[in-house]
C-alpha cells in the first residue's frame, strides 16, 4: 500500500531493491496498490512490482530530480520577526558569510549567488540520479526510457491516464485490490485477512 508524495533517493531505491529481492527469493508476486498519491519516490519504489493498481481518485507519476530550494537573499539590511516566524528587511547594507575550507564548501549559503561551477556539478549529479530513476521505472513497466523522458516528463497523473501511459495496470478500490492481489498470490480471498499492524500507545512508547 502507497500514499507518499515521495521521498529520499536511497531510501526509495533501498525499497525497491528489497521487493527485487524477495520477488527472486520466495518467487511469489508482488502487487503494489496506491492509496491516494505515490509520487516521485513511490514510483520509484513500486516500479518493479509485478502489478500495480490504483484507488479511485489517486495521483500517480513526478518522475523526476528535484534539490532544494536555495535562497538567496540580496542586500539584507537586518532580520526581524519573533520567536515563531521569521523576517528580513532587504534594503542593503548587511554581509553574510562563511568561513570555510574547501573551494564552494558553502555551497548553498542563501546569501550569495550560486556560481556557474556549483550549478553545473550539481545539474550533473541530478542528471546521474535522474538516469537511474528513468531506467528503474522503465525497466519496471517495460517502458522505453525516452517516452518517460520525452511524453511523461516529471507530470503526475490520475489513474486512468497512468493506465494509458503504462505506469499502472489497473484502478481498483481498497476491497477490490485486496481481494484481487490474494488472488494474484494463489490464495483464496475469502480465507484471506488483511492485517494492519496498530501503532503504539503512549505507554508502549516509554517502554
């Protein structure tokens, strides 16, 4: 079950991995059923699942590299603000700075502007992660990496279009997923119990 607007790189490809991993271990299926959104990470994550499905109303895509964002605040006069919001009056006459050791180990101080440098080592890296993403996802769904790159880009889409698109198989509601992915596993649905594990009490917590 997915309903995630995304996350962290390795942590969506250290979960990937792991359905990779116990499809080849136990040879069981697995299927994946999106509960409202799984964007970005969540389509990284459920890409080689052997059959995705998404409920009604549900968001599914962002294909993409997003870092950020970077501020930069040019001709800062002071701060203001209290203890719960903040505040800059920007009508110069405030300098900002790091002391560092490292060529551009600032990188991403707000109050400069990024260099040419900086902005390139970094597009290049996110164009690696990018890389990655696109051939996960096009593996996953037997797509071709150039109509993720060229056709679907980083859009996001309900489950109809995903469907068309290939990023999906089919749209079903919570009851209707569960007892099909059962039958997907070779069980009998009407023997089938989904188990959600609770979260704990407070009192659990402290212990």
């Amino acid at each position: 079950v997915l309903n995630t607007p995304g996350g962290s790189i390795n942590g969506s490809k250290a979960m990937a991995d792991a359905i990779a991993r116990y499809q080849q271990r136990t040879q069981h299926k697995v299927v994946a059923h999106v509960q409202g959104m799984s964007a970005s990470g969540g389509m990284y994550t459920m890409a080689g699942a052997d059959e995705i499905i998404a409920d009604y109303g549900s968001l599914v895509g962002s294909i993409g590299v997003i870092f950020g964002p970077f501020e930069r605040y040019k001709d800062v006069k002071a701060t203001t603000g209290s203890l719960f919001t903040e505040g800059y009056v920007t009508t110069g006459g405030i300098e900002y700075s790091y002391l560092t050791k490292g060529r551009d180990k600032d990188f991403g101080n707000p109050f400069r502007d990024m260099r040419a440098e900086e902005r390139e080592t970094l597009l290049a890296g996110m164009q690696n992660v990018y890389d990655d993403f696109v051939s996960e996802v096009a593996k996953g769904r037997d797509l071709e990496p150039s109509v993720i790159v060229d056709k679907l880009g980083a859009h996001i889409f309900d489950p109809k279009t995903a469907i068309a698109n290939g990023l999906i198989d089919s749209q079903m509601g919570i009851d209707e997923a569960y007892r099909h992915a059962a039958t997907v596993m070779g069980v009998d649905p009407n023997d089938t119990q989904v188990v959600t594990p609770a979260a704990p009490t407070f009192l659990e917590q402290l212990l």
